[in-house]
C-alpha cells in the first residue's frame, strides 16, 4: 500500500528543520471528531499503559535521599495530544515526559569542561499549595557529539494488520522519509520488516541512497500478525554485522507495540534486548496509531534498549524527533545517568517526587554501576519537579533513647548527586551540585513558570491524591503568561490542548 501523499510534507521542512507555520499539523492523518461528538468517544480498553503509583509524601529524617533514572522520552505528551484531539480521556500519563517535552534555557557546558552536562536548581512556592515549594532541577547535556563516525542504523517498521490504519503505516512511510533525509553517504542503513514473518528489504545501503530507500519505503504494505520478538532478533544482528567501532549503532523501531506471535510481553521483550544493548546497539523506538497501542511494551523496551520513546501522532512531530532533535535521538553522550537528591532537614521536612514513577531507583543503586539507566543524547535535557514541605524550625524529636536526629544549621535546601557512564565505559563519575538559599526566587523565571504549569496540568489530569487543588485553569493562566520565545508553538500548542480538555471535562 502506497503511504498516504501529502504533497509538499517534505518541503515543509526548512534548512534549518524547522516546521513552515503554514503547514496544518497532523492533517493527512487525523481521525479526531467533531467538538459536539467528543463526549461519545469511547476508551479502546485495547490500549495498554504502565499503573506505576504515584510516590507519596516523604519524610526526610527518615527518607533524606531520592533517587531516579534519568528519562528523556516524551512518547507521553504526544500520546496525551492525540487522546484529547480524538476526544478521549487521556490515559498512560507520566508527569516528567510531560515536562521533557518542551526545551527549557538550561545553561550548556562550556568548551572543554570535564562533565558533558550542566546542573542547575531553582525553587518557588507551588502555585496548586502555596505553603510548600517546588524545586525544579534541569540537567542539560553538552550538544557536541561524543563520536563523528557515521550511523549505522537498521530501520525495524512493523507491517503487521494492525497497522493498517492511515495514521499507522502510512504516516510512518512518511516519517522515515524524513529521517533518510538526515543521512549520507558515511552512513549505512537496513530495513526489516516484520508480520507474520520478518523481511529484509534492505542490508547496507549507503544513507546516500535515498531514491532506493525511499522506494522501499513507498512500497510497504500491511497484513498479518506480529512477530516483533523474530524482527528485534533479525534487526539486532544486521546492527551487529554492519556495527561501527565508535559510531552510532542503533536500530529504529516503529509500531503500535502489539507483539502478538512469540515472545510478547513487556518482560518477555526486555530479556531479548538487555543483552543487544550491552554491546553497544541502542534502540529508539516510535510509536504510531491508537486503538491497540501498547505504550507500556514501547516505553520498556526503550528503557531496556539504552533508548528513548517517542510518539508519533503528526508529520510535525516525526520532524521534531526525527529532523529538529536527531542529534539527541542518535548520539549518546551520557550513559546510565542517575540522579539522587539529598534533602537537608534543617530546611526540608517533607518532600515528593513528581513523576518517575516507573523511574525511581533504590537508593543503594546509585553507586551500583551494574544498575541500568536512562542514555542521554546530545543536546537532550532531564527536568524533575519535587515538592517540598518546608521545615518550621521545630527541634526534631526521634523518640530514641540514646540518640537525637540533628539537622544542622546549613541553610541549603538540598544537593544533587548525578552519576553517569561515558560512552562505551563500564565505571561511573559522580558530581555534586549542592542547592543554596540563594536557589529559591520568589519570581521565578518564566521556564519555571510554565514548566510548573506543566507539572499542574498533570498532575490534574491524572486526578493525584497528592494534589487536590491542582487545577487546569490556573495552569493555563500561568502557561500563557510565559510563553517566552516559542520558535516552533509548542508552547501555545500546550495551552490549546489544557482548552480542550476543560471543554471535554466541562
């Protein structure tokens, strides 16, 4: 089946990759409704997502340390878009991809420093509980690339029947379009295709290539069942034949994740390719469609790959992932980085997390350097959210016998610790970033205005015990009042989406 035309899509996209504004976003491929008819659109219990719970108030005489895996997907926003578009209750919500979506002005590294990320720290009051405060940690990866060897990437596009969906198969003939773009003639590119059966339609073309790459593209069709597990197998060891010492390995997943003949479930998956990823193959992989989407299968596989997850809802997001950011999505700068916050007593008496909720990590791992975590990319940048209860000064009482709790005197509010791998090494460096008094600004910048913003809206939708004055209509009144520079929309893009939920929820 020829993908969908949409005449002029590549064109659309500049020199400089960025979206022409007249292009009407996700049109050859959107199936949302009527605004009348958006209260009669069922949930599809097909879809399948994560149930992570939610981390509860923590107490930090007893719990100082928090400790997480860095996460740079943002499948979760574009998901959320395409549900409420399609007038859907949003479902598989995580606050951090949220928030990651959208770029934030993190100072980057400067030439020749020795950690290819930056750390900064900024706290305000909650907006949705004026007598906590939020704290906003940014870590910003370096944008040079850690290699200039060329790509060698393997293109996995699942063909099975259920792709055969004009915002499935289709838009990802399209999407890949434009990834083929971004390639040349240091580059080598396979593609294999699996149903019933995997194919391989392409073994070591050169990126250059691109009429032939194109025409294969141009020629798939969908039918049968799903075969992943047999398509990672046969994708990884083409990865492995063609592999570049020092260069970008990866192989480049697309489908709606349902795995239907062999080995299928998010643990089955994840045992295949933990040990691909250990010699130096990653994987992105891209989501597409909905009815059947296997979010939860998508996200663990990436989790597990050394890669990131993205959603695909729009030729306007492929180019983002795909075009805008395709040095972040191909090139690792940071392995295995891992974030652990110690709170201070004295200033601190309670805190949370907000997301990571299939992220967080004992805090014993940290210094494990067997410990799997999040890959980070150039340019990529991992924001968290935690909200603080403020300690009122009282003496700390323990209830020992033979031994007091002592805060201290320090009046920072809490340090991070960040531990991370470069490239290719099997031993960690950690860094200490401590958080002083002078971190809390009671006008915070307008990144921490609509980052919070974000941190709401999410925090409403996903109906939060923890959060019960969260509330969607200050959360867009913060977004618009710090829309800031917002080259792409996305920003504006954000306050639209919070309009169309209140109107879907009334």
């Amino acid at each position: 089946m020829a993908a969908v035309a949409l005449l002029g899509a590549l064109g659309a996209c500049s020199s400089d990759g960025s979206s022409d504004p007249s292009y009407d976003q996700g049109i050859a491929y959107d199936d949302s409704v009527a605004p009348e008819d958006w209260r009669q659109v069922p949930v599809d219990e097909q879809e399948e997502y994560d149930d992570s719970p939610e981390q509860p108030f923590q107490d930090v005489t007893t719990s100082p340390l928090s400790t997480f895996a860095s996460d740079v997907d943002t499948a979760s926003y574009s998901n959320l878009r395409r549900q409420l578009r399609q007038g859907v209750a949003p479902e598989g919500v995580r606050i951090e991809e949220l928030v990651n979506y959208f770029d934030y002005d993190y100072p980057t590294p400067g030439p020749g420093a020795v950690d290819p990320f930056t750390v900064t720290t900024q706290i305000a009051d909650a907006p949705w509980a004026p007598d906590h405060q939020l704290a906003m940690i940014g870590v910003q990866a370096t944008a040079a690339k850690a290699t200039s060897r060329g790509n060698n990437i393997v293109f996995l596009l699942d063909v099975s029947g259920s792709m055969d969906e004009p915002n499935k198969l289709p838009l990802l003939a399209d999407s890949f379009e434009l990834l083929v773009e971004q390639l040349d003639e240091d580059d080598t590119v396979s593609i294999v295709t699996y149903a019933g059966s995997e194919q391989v339609l392409a073994d070591s073309l050169r990126g250059d290539q691109r009429g032939e790459l194109v025409r294969i593209l141009r020629e798939l069709q969908a039918g049968g069942s799903t075969g992943g597990a047999a398509g990672l197998q046969t994708a990884y060891e083409l990865a492995t034949k063609n592999f570049v010492e020092g260069g970008n390995n990866r192989v480049v997943l697309a489908t709606d994740g349902d795995f239907n003949v062999g080995p299928s479930t998010p643990e089955q998956l994840t045992d295949l390719i933990e040990e691909h990823a250990r010699s130096g193959v990653y994987i992105s992989v891209l989501g597409f469609g909905m009815g059947n989407l296997k979010d939860n299968t998508m996200e663990a596989i990436a989790d597990h790959g050394n890669g990131n997850y993205a959603y695909i809802d729009t030729l306007d997001e492929a180019r983002k992932v795909l075009v805008d950011e395709f040095d972040s999505t191909m090139f690792v700068v940071a392995q295995d980085l891992k974030v652990q916050v110690e709170l201070n007593p004295a200033t601190v008496a309670e805190y949370r997390l907000l997301g990571y909720d299939n992220r967080r990590l004992e805090d014993e791992e940290f210094d494990d350097d067997t410990k799997d975590a999040g890959d980070v990319g150039a340019g990529h940048a991992v924001t968290a959210f935690y909200e603080l209860v403020p300690a009122r000064g009282e003496q700390l009482d323990d209830d020992l016998d033979y031994q007091d709790t002592e805060a201290g005197s320090s009046s920072d509010f809490l340090t991070v610790h960040v531990r991370y791998k470069s490239p290719g090494a099997a031993t960690s460096t950690e860094v200490v970033f401590p958080a002083g008094a002078s971190a809390y600004d009671a006008s915070p910048t307008a990144d921490f205005r609509f980052a919070s913003a974000v941190v709401e809206f999410g925090l409403a939708v996903t109906d939060s015990r923890y959060a019960d004055d969260a509330n969607p209509t200050r959360a867009r009144e913060r977004a618009q009042a710090a829309l800031g520079d917002d080259p792409y929309g996305l920003r504006s893009e954000f306050v639209t989406l919070i309009d169309t939920y209140r109107e879907i929820t009334g």
